[in-house]
C-alpha cells in the first residue's frame, strides 16, 4: 500500500518593509553653519520683527493677521487699531463688526475679525487676559497655529523657537541650509544644525535674509554676506561656493 505524500506547507510570506524615508540633511557642516550665523549676527547684532506692536497680545494679534498679508499692510491697519485696543478686554468691546472696519485692508479680514474676537475672549477666560507663554496654550487660541505661537515666543518672551514662513521655507530648501517639505521639516532641521547661541535670533535673520537679499524670484548675491559659503544650485554672482569644507571649530581654533 502506497503511503500518501506528505503535503509541503508554504511558509508564511514575508511581510517586506520599505526602508524607512530619511529627512534631507544639511548641505553644511557644522562649522559652515556656525560661520553662516556668526555672519548674519555681525550684520544684524540686534534684528527685530518689522510687525508694529505694543505689548505681548497686540504681538499676537498683528501676527494672526499677517497670515496671506505683509508686515507694510498690517502695520497700516493696526496703527490705529492698536491706540483704542490692546487687550483682550477692549477688543471684545470693539466687537466684530468694528474691528472688522479697521483690518478691510487686509486679506481674509472677515475670518480674521472672528478669530480675533475670539481669541481675546479664550484669553479673557481662560488665561486672565494674558497671554501665555506656552506653545501647547497658544496653539488653542482660535486663529493661532504653530508658526503664530512661535514668533510670539520668540519676541514677546524671549525663546528660542524657528517659526517657518515662506522666506524661511525657501531658503532652507534653496541653501540645501535645511531641506524639508513642510514648515514643520525645515523647522525641526533648523533647531538642531543652528548653535545654541545664534538660535534666539535666528529666526529674524533668515526671515530678513530672504526678504532682502536672498529674494524669491531673483537672489541678490552681490549682497549676501555669505555668498562664498552658499551651496544654493543658483546663485547671481560668480563666488562659488567652497569645494572644501570649513574646518571643525575645534581644528580652526587650534591652527
């Protein structure tokens, strides 16, 4: 009598991972990016935001509207805003409708009046009419995201955040200073290439960098303090960039 085959049983497939995808690093070295900064604090020992304001809540204020505006066209409508509302309390007695005559100038105006009133109000009741100085309580205010919280923490008081705008974003990818596809990518890329000296005012730096010199749709290179460090694919001048890095910190202290 024939004994019945034995039957293979296959082996479980493999589940086949895809590696996981890495963030682009820095083009620079941790020396080039020291010497980038120290640049840029020779140049601007003391660089301030160009948003006009008087105090910490007219900040946020000014910051939540310049969302899709610039700093010109908020400053010319909060001038006159801010001499009869800068608390919390005083413009939830503006009201909406009123608010909402001084800001027409500016984008979005109408959802903008409403986050506005509404963000004074959460700080009314929930913090006291102040402020707060954390990012987790400002990103609740109606109206405030992650970049908003940042530049208020930075300027109001004193921290060393990177809020990511459309300059900041475009520089970091066109440097290859700090490639990333998102705000959130450059910005965490940035906090950890940049010495912790230069963080508290890099953010203003780069933002006036790209405004003034590193420009969208043509760089100014014949004015960039950093032209000869700048591995950028394009550049408007004839400096190249360095074939060599710079040296480690440690071995150009040491020569």
């Amino acid at each position: 009598m024939l004994k019945p085959k034995s039957q293979k049983v296959a082996a479980p497939a493999r589940t086949v991972r895809s590696p996981k995808a890495r963030r682009p690093k820095s083009r620079y070295t941790p020396a080039e990016v020291h010497e980038i900064f120290r640049r840029f604090s020779v140049q601007r020992p003391e660089p301030k935001g160009e948003l006009e304001h008087v105090n910490a809540f007219t900040l946020l204020v000014a910051v939540a509207l310049s969302a899709q505006a610039t700093d010109v066209g908020v400053n010319k409508a909060t001038r006159a805003l801010f001499k009869i509302a800068d608390t919390p309390e005083k413009m939830v007695a503006l009201g909406e409708a009123r608010l909402g005559e001084y800001i027409r100038t500016i984008g979005l105006w109408r959802n903008k009046a409403k986050n506005v009133i509404a963000l004074s109000e959460a700080l009314i009741r929930d913090h006291g009419g102040e402020v707060p100085d954390s990012r987790d309580e400002l990103v609740k205010l109606p109206g405030v995201g992650r970049k908003t919280a940042n530049v208020v923490l930075n300027m109001a008081f004193g921290q060393p955040t990177m809020a990511v705008d459309t300059h900041i974003l475009r520089i970091g990818n066109r440097l290859g200073l700090a490639p990333g596809k998102t705000p959130d990518e450059v910005e965490a890329e940035l906090v950890r290439i940049i010495p912790d000296e230069y963080l508290r005012h890099a953010h203003h730096w780069l933002i006036l960098h790209g405004r003034y010199v590193c420009k969208a749709r043509k760089p100014e290179c014949q004015f960039c303090v950093i032209a000869d460090i700048c591995k950028a694919a394009v550049k408007t001048n004839e400096i190249p960039a360095p074939l060599v890095p710079l040296e480690p910190l440690e071995s150009a202290a040491a020569s």
